[in-house]
C-alpha cells in the first residue's frame, strides 16, 4: 500500500476516494524508562527512551490507519498526518489519519 503526505503520488491518478481513515494508540511513560530519561536529561543528549517509545507508537497507529484503509478496499493513503495530544499526566495519543483512495497508473 501507498502511504504519502501529499495528496498527489506521481505517475498514479486517484480513481476512487473512500474517506478519512485513521489509527491511534495511546502509550504511558514507564517508570523504568523515566529513571533512565531523567538521568539523560542531567547530562544531556538525546533521549533514547522515549524515541524509541514514539516511534513504536507512531508505527502502530500507521498499522492501524494502514488496516482500516485495507477494509475499505483502498491501494493507497494520501495526505497523511500525524497529531500528538496528552490524554493524562505522563499518557500521550499518537494520531495518524489520511484519506483512503483507489489509485491506477496514469
């Protein structure tokens, strides 16, 4: 399946749209994990447990976008995005949302 951020993909034409599909996840710090993030926060640097952590997040909220847009008999997803927002303190959501289409080759 096609998975783009802009609403055209090149050398395809959109023959069918199917609407808006989406997939989300929400994911709770882990107080193993802060221990470690706050001791990388004393001394600086990137903190590579929460990366990882949101990237995990932001994978299965596409896989899931990616399982609605399937359902719906779609080859391709455009204009996809991604929102963040804090449901509780230390829990965040990871939206990914997009417009299931039905592409050919031009």
């Amino acid at each position: 399946m096609i998975v783009i951020t802009s609403n055209d993909i090149s050398g395809k034409r959109v023959v069918k749209t199917l609407g808006l599909v989406r997939g989300s996840t929400i994911r709770a710090r882990h107080l193993g994990r802060d221990i470690l993030a706050m001791l990388r926060m004393m001394v600086g640097g990137e903190v590579h447990e929460y990366t990882k952590m949101l990237a995990e997040a932001r994978e299965q909220a596409i896989d899931r976008m990616l399982e609605e847009a399937h359902t719906l008999g779609a080859n391709a997803v455009v204009a996809v995005r991604f929102m963040t927002s804090m449901v509780a303190s230390g829990a965040a959501e990871i939206l990914c949302y997009g417009t299931a289409v039905v592409v050919e080759e031009e």
